[in-house]
C-alpha cells in the first residue's frame, strides 16, 4: 500500500506570494492532518480534515488555510507568504478520527521564503 | 493545555549503549500516548504507542510504558545501534479532539560505533 505523498518536495517563495502543498493519503484513510515543523517551535497542528471538513485548527492566522477533497486528498494554501513561514509542512493521514488512531506522515514539503 | 515535555537533547551514545529518553504529559482525561522516530530528510515514523494506564508499548527492541501516576511515557532501548540514530518525538493525543496530537520537542539520538 503507498504511504502518504506529499507534493513537491522542496518550494522555494519569496515573500507576499502564495503558495499551494498537496498531499494524497494512504488509501481508504479519510482523515488528513497537516503540520508545522520548525526547528524553534517544533511541530504544531494546523489543521484536520474528516470527510471533506475541517474538523480542528491550530493556532494559526487565517493565512493558513486547506481543503479536502472527496477522493481525500488535500491541499493546503498559504497567502501573503512571511519569513517565517519557512518551514517543513507535514502531512499525515489516518483511517479512522478515533484518539487513538496513529498518524501516517509523509515526507514533507519544505517550504523556504526569501 | 495539554502538552508533552520530552528531554533536551542531542543525546550521543556508543553503540550498545542503554537509552532512555524521558517524556512526561499533562492532558485532562485519558490520553492516548505514541513515540514517533524521524530519520534525515523523512517525515515521522510511529515507532510504538499506548493507549490507556499501564499498557507497554513495544517495537524494534524500543519499549514504553504508560505511567499515569507519574504522567510519564519514557522511551528505553536495551542495546542502541548505529541505525537508531534519528530524532524521537513523544505525542499525545487527548481523549476528546479526534485526531489533534501533541508533539514533544524531539530529541536528536547520535550512535556512534
């Protein structure tokens, strides 16, 4: 079974742009999730995304913003790119919204805003 | 909140070595506990879990025990080798927000041979 796949693997904006990181789950699994990782903050929730609806979000302003698909797979946008929107954006998918279900990650996409 | 407090790393052992990385929690209700293993250039692997008091988790010679009493969850390995070298998470997750989890820091494990 192919694991999640995150596309592309390395973007590189400059600042005030947009930007948009696609991820495809593992097969059959409905929920995606999508993470922050810096080497300052660690990794932190951005949002989940069950049956084509957000269901949670993170503390992230309204720059931030995803969406899912009916076939699951998810995108997510960023707008008005800052600096430290530099980051490692991760997604990961389970197959059930059940606590405790484990995420599946991808590989990333690393995002670099000049 | 919740949130995972995991030890300050890099951490550089010798191959053989014992390990032990320490994770405590603070969550309301029962959490759902998981250690998760990234290598360079990867994303997070889950490496073993547990979800309720008590309960061990165990995988590629890495254990865990779930310590309610002590809100801990520390990760150990008898005989660490080279290719243990990566960065472990320790993540929670709470009872009541679906699939929003809780990441520690990380800590960077160095084995040398």
């Amino acid at each position: 079974k192919a694991g999640v796949t995150q596309t592309p693997r390395y973007l590189i904006k400059t600042r005030g742009q947009q930007v948009t990181l696609s991820c495809s789950p593992i097969s059959g699994h409905r929920s995606v999730s999508w993470y922050q990782q810096t080497p300052g903050q660690g990794l932190q929730f951005l949002f989940e995304y069950f049956s084509e609806t957000q269901r949670n979000k993170g503390n992230f302003p309204g720059r931030f913003s995803g969406r899912q698909f009916s076939n699951s797979r998810s995108e997510m946008n960023v707008s008005t790119l800052e600096l430290g929107d530099s980051a490692l954006y991760l997604c990961a998918s389970s197959s059930v919204r059940g606590y405790n279900s484990p995420l599946h990650f991808g590989n990333g996409t690393r995002l670099t805003v000049t | 909140g919740d949130s995972v407090t995991q030890m300050e790393g890099p951490v550089t052992l010798s191959e053989e070595a014992f390990l032990t990385i320490n994770c405590t929690y603070t969550a309301t209700g029962y959490p759902s506990l998981f250690w998760y293993v990234q290598y360079p250039g990867e994303g997070l692997q889950l490496l073993l879990k547990a979800t309720k008091a008590d309960d061990k988790g165990s995988n590629k010679g890495f254990e865990a025990t779930y310590r309610k009493e002590t809100t801990s969850f520390h990760l150990e390995k008898g005989s660490v080798q080279v290719s243990d070298s990566a960065v472990y998470f320790c993540a929670l997750t709470p009872s009541n927000t679906g699939n929003q989890f809780y990441f520690g820091t990380g800590t960077s494990l160095t084995v040398i041979p």
